[in-house]
C-alpha cells in the first residue's frame, strides 16, 4: 500500500525547508509568494493531506464547528426553518477549512452529553440554535468557555452570548400594520413559545401595532403555540370559541399558520374574503399552501452567513457583538395589497 505523502515529502518536492512548508500551511506571514506556489504545486503533485490531528495538537483547535439544536430530532426534518439555516451554515463554511458536527441537545440526557463533548474541547465553537430562556444548557455552554453565537437572541444572556438575530419585532409589526391597512380590526395572533427571543418580540410587535391604531390590545385574541402545524391548528379553534368574528391573524410562524387554514375551511371562513392570514419566515412552506401565504421574511440565508462569520471572528480572538437583520413583508393570497 502507497505510503501516505507527509509534509517532509512536500519540503523535498518544493525544493523548500520543512518550515516554510509549515508556514504556508498554516496560513503565517514571511513567505515569499514564490515559495508558496512551490509549496502549492508541490502539494497537488505529491497528494499530501493534512494530518488533522497533528495540525490540532499544534495549533490547539480541533478544525470542527458544532450546530447545536435544543428541539427534539423530528423538528429538524419537520420545522423548514432549520433545514434551511443547517443548509445555510454549511454553504458559509465551505470557505473555511472546518468540520461541521450536527448535535440535538433536546433531553437531559442529550444536554448532558453534549456538554460533555463540548467541554472535551473537541469543537472550537458552538452555533446555537432555537435557545430557550430558563434552559440550564446555556449556562452550561457559557461555562464550557467555547465561543458561541446563536440564531436569534438568547434572553438572560444577551450580554454573554453573541447573536444574529432577524428584527423580528418590526417585521410582526410590519404584518399586523398590513392586516390594518387593509380594513381589519379583530385581528388576533398565534404567538410562539413565551421562553424564546422570536416568541417575545413577534408578540410585542402585534402589540405596539395595535397600540399606535388606537386599538386595545385583548388576550382574547392571543393564543400559544409552539411553532408547529399542530399547535397552529390548535390555537385557531382556541380563537374561534373565543373571538368567533374575528377578521385577521398573524401567526408567529408560517407554519403555525398552515395549521389554520383546515380549521378556518371547516368552519366556512373563506381566506381571505372573511379572513385575511399574515405568517412569519418564508422559509418556503408559505408559497405552496392554498391560498399561498402572505408572510414576513426571515432571511436565513444572510443569518447563517453571518452566524459563520461571527463565530469565526470570536474563535480568531476578536470582540465578541450580535447583530439584528432587517426582514421584508411578502404579500400573496392569504391577505393581498
């Protein structure tokens, strides 16, 4: 069997010392642009690989990024929004030579575990998502010492924990000054998990618009749900024992608001003749039910590059800071202009 090329075999074919080669390797300064095409092209020609853990016990990083998800291992494949951040994350870091570990921290046992390997220094950061305020784990990740940076904000954490985050409170807003705009009043909202950044604002944003209209804002219009279908389903037959005239909603997530669609059809509410729908991500769900919906985007593709692009700053030393995206009114069917 071929003899695995080692970085000696590289120095003799570049006709260069063992340390340049090192140098060029490792990304250092004071290395003529000479020595690294000979280094480069000595390289492709011998076929040498970096031994990856060699390279970690010499530099102390393990070359590896965790994508921790605190839901349960259905959500992943159920919940689009996930799919597309873990798509998202994966198309940033193919311009860094790193290794993306997918972990689900959902369980005791699943928390306990990751915080364990995280604590091995086996990862050299953490991209956190779908946090939950109260959670033990984060205290935990923030006493692993390993950079983190989530996807939205991490409440009790805020200056502890980076963040990319969707301004997730104008884009409710946003929704709910379109439903007014166009003539409705009793406008309830299926609001997210009271324990997370993106249930909290979405919340408020329904509120302040309302507010700023002159309108009261009534907990008989409110009901909770947990980002799913389901719950959606749930919280509109909720509202429709409560608030049965209701003539708008603004679901905190498109998919809670896929879930209203067969509950409104059931009870002979036409979308949008008697009931206009306003969701929130665009994640691709919301063009394909019928009617398509309207729906605030939330661009994951610029968090997850940014997600990468901070975590890689943080584990280079840098500041850590968050930053908030602005999001975008997508207006289809379910409520037109």
């Amino acid at each position: 069997m071929r003899k695995r090329p080692t970085i000696r075999d590289v120095a003799r074919e570049a006709g260069v010392s063992y340390a340049t080669v090192s140098r060029v390797l490792n990304g250092r300064e004071w290395v003529s642009p000479e020595a690294v095409k000979a280094v480069t092209d000595a390289i492709a020609r011998t076929g040498y690989t970096a031994n990856q853990h060699a390279r970690s016990l010499a530099t102390g990083r393990s070359g590896s990024i965790a994508f921790l998800l605190t839901e349960p291992q259905h959500l992943l494949f159920r919940d689009p929004n996930f799919a597309v951040l873990l798509r998202g994350v994966a198309q940033a870091m193919s311009a860094h030579e790193l290794t993306l570990i997918l972990m689900i921290a959902a369980t005791p046992e699943e928390r306990t575990r990751a915080v364990t390997y995280l604590n091995g220094g086996h990862v050299d950061g953490v991209l956190l998502v779908s946090p939950h305020s109260g959670d033990p784990l984060l205290g935990q990740l923030v006493q692993a010492n390993v950079p983190i940076v989530a996807c939205g904000k991490v409440l009790g954490h805020e200056t502890t924990i980076s963040s990319v985050a969707a301004d997730e409170w104008a884009g409710a807003r946003s929704a709910v000054e379109h439903l007014l705009a166009a003539g409705c009043r009793r406008i309830a909202h299926i609001a997210g998990p009271e324990d997370t950044s993106g249930g909290v604002d979405r919340l408020r944003g329904y509120a302040d618009a309302l507010t700023s209209h002159g309108i009261t804002v009534d907990t008989a219009y409110i009901a909770h749900g947990d980002w799913s279908h389901e719950s959606g389903a749930a919280a509109m037959r909720e509202l429709l024992d409560r608030v049965p005239d209701l003539d708008g909603i603004f679901a905190a997530s498109d998919a809670m608001a896929a879930g209203t669609l067969p509950v409104l059809r059931e009870a002979g509410r036409d979308v949008p003749g008697d009931v206009r729908i306003v969701g929130f991500d665009d994640s691709g769900l919301a063009a394909t039910l019928h009617p398509p919906l309207s729906t605030v985007r939330n661009p994951l593709d610029r968090i997850s590059e940014e997600m990468v692009r901070l975590l890689t700053d943080l584990i280079a030393g840098r500041t850590p800071l968050s930053i908030t995206v602005p999001t975008s009114l997508m207006l289809r069917e379910s409520s037109p202009s």
